[in-house]
C-alpha cells in the first residue's frame, strides 16, 4: 500500500499548511501532498478564508522538495483548459516533476454563482470536461497544438517550456459516475481518485472501471485507485489507519489520509508510524 496526505486550504493560514507539507515532506511513506481547489470554504463559515489552489500549490511545490504535490481536484469550469496546461507545464518545472494533474468535471453552485463563472448542465459540462483533457494533453505534449472542439478550440498553440514529466505530468480525475468520470479515467488518467464510505461502496466502482478499461483495451494496472480516509481529531487515530488497511484489502492502492483542519506537522510522526506496517 501507498500513503498521502491532504490539507484544507480552508479557514488556515499559508505558514500553517506551508509547514505540514515541509514536514511530511520529511516522511518517506508519503509519497504525495494534495489541497483542494475551491474559493470558498466547504466547512464552517462560508464566509471564511481559503486559499487559491495553483498559486498555493507552485509556492508549497518551492517549499518541498521530495514529495510529490497535486491539487485533488482542480475544477475544469475555473480555468481555460490552455490556461491550465500551461499552468502545470510551469509548476511541474518549479517542483522538479513532482506535479500530480488533478482534474475534475466543477460543480460548487455557489461559488460559480457568486463569481459569475458559467457552470453548465451536467451533460455539457462533462462534455467540455473531455475536451478540456484533451486540449490539455495537446498542449502538454505536442510543439503546436491544434484542436478543434465544440467548446475548445486551439489554432496553432503553443505551451512552453514543456513540463519536466514526459510525455506530460500524470493526470488523476476524481469522481465516481459510472458513466463519463469513469470513463474519462480509462481514457486519460494516471490515477483515479473517488470519495467513498466504504471498500464495500469503492469495489463495485472499481469494477465499472475495468469494464470500461476492457472496452477500450487499456489495461486497468496502469491507473493508479486512490481514496480518502478523513482523520477526525476527535477518534482514535487507529480507526482512521483500520479503515485505510480495510481499503488496501479491498485493492486500493494509495491511501490519502485527510489530515484535520486544525493539523499541525507533529501529527505526521504517530500517523507515519501507524502506517508503516501497511506500507
């Protein structure tokens, strides 16, 4: 089994976060960091602060220099997919090539509401989800990209300098509908990551994946399966490691421990212990 850990960029400060990613960075079992990319805070006081997800990533990318950082994940309907292609051509540069891509389809009514950003049907928006990866994968890859979409469009396009990674940093979609999220995953992604209950609600997921590996004749190995084990602060830290044990039995291959919103970097030391033996 693989482990990571995940920050809330909500109601924290940058010293906060910025110090429990140095310091895990410390820890070899983490073999990942990741925040979340929203404007508004999911918890608490809506009101409240949280911090911008990519130019907090580039600098924590600076900050750190083993461990490898993505965003979990980033919302395609926030950025132009040629924005953000060239946005993680230049923060996988800034990291060395420790840039995990995360991306997903958008879907906080609320802050696309109060921003005036677009957030399409549901249809429409996976559709320009599709074509958002692709782009991005053009762009990523090739010296001139051109794409021809119904809502991306590239003419002649360039993104340079390229990312460190070849053939382009690897891409996790997160999600969990059977039929575009994980069908995207088949298609496109390095690692799938799905917020679930239970291995006993993740296994029939996982199954539908294969399914659509088989369709397209990828084999499913090569997709990394991540989950989320949220630590609450007021349970024993041995629930949080049973239930990521619990996972790896049922086949999961990277656990990202969500760490509390109030952590600070010396919870890292008794969780890495804890998970040694499952590593």
């Amino acid at each position: 089994m693989r482990f990571a850990i995940k920050t809330r960029p909500e109601h924290t400060t940058w010293q906060q976060m910025r110090d429990v990613w140095i310091a895990a960075d410390e820890f070899e079992i983490f073999e990942s960091a990741w925040h979340w990319d929203h404007f508004y805070p999911l918890t608490g006081d809506m009101a409240g602060p949280n911090l911008e997800a990519w130019t907090t990533l580039a600098a924590l990318a600076q900050a750190t220099s083993r461990i490898r950082v993505g965003c979990q994940v980033t919302g395609m309907i926030y950025r132009h997919p040629a924005v953000l292609a060239n946005m993680a051509a230049t923060t996988d540069i800034i990291s060395g090539g420790r840039l995990e891509l995360g991306v997903g389809a958008g879907w906080n009514e609320m802050e696309t509401a109060a921003y005036g950003i677009e957030l399409p049907p549901l249809k429409e928006r996976f559709d320009r989800f599709d074509e958002g990866v692709e782009a991005m994968i053009a762009l990523l890859t090739q010296k001139v990209a051109n794409y021809d979409g119904r809502y991306v469009k590239l003419t002649d396009a360039y993104c340079e300098p390229k990312a460190v990674q070849t053939p382009h940093p690897p891409i996790t979609i997160g999600g969990k509908g059977p039929k575009r999220t994980l069908r995207a995953v088949a298609r496109w992604a390095q690692q799938w990551n799905v917020i679930v209950q239970s291995p006993q609600e993740w296994t029939p997921l996982k199954q539908v994946l294969v399914d659509h590996c088989d369709k397209l004749g990828r084999d499913v190995n090569e997709i990394t399966c991540s989950v989320n084990v949220r630590m609450d602060p007021d349970k024993p830290l041995d629930d949080a490691v049973a239930l990521a044990a619990a996972y790896g039995e049922a086949g999961v291959d990277l656990v990202i421990m969500n760490l509390p919103l109030d952590a600070s970097p010396s919870v890292l030391e008794p969780l890495a212990k804890a998970l040694a033996p499952l590593a």
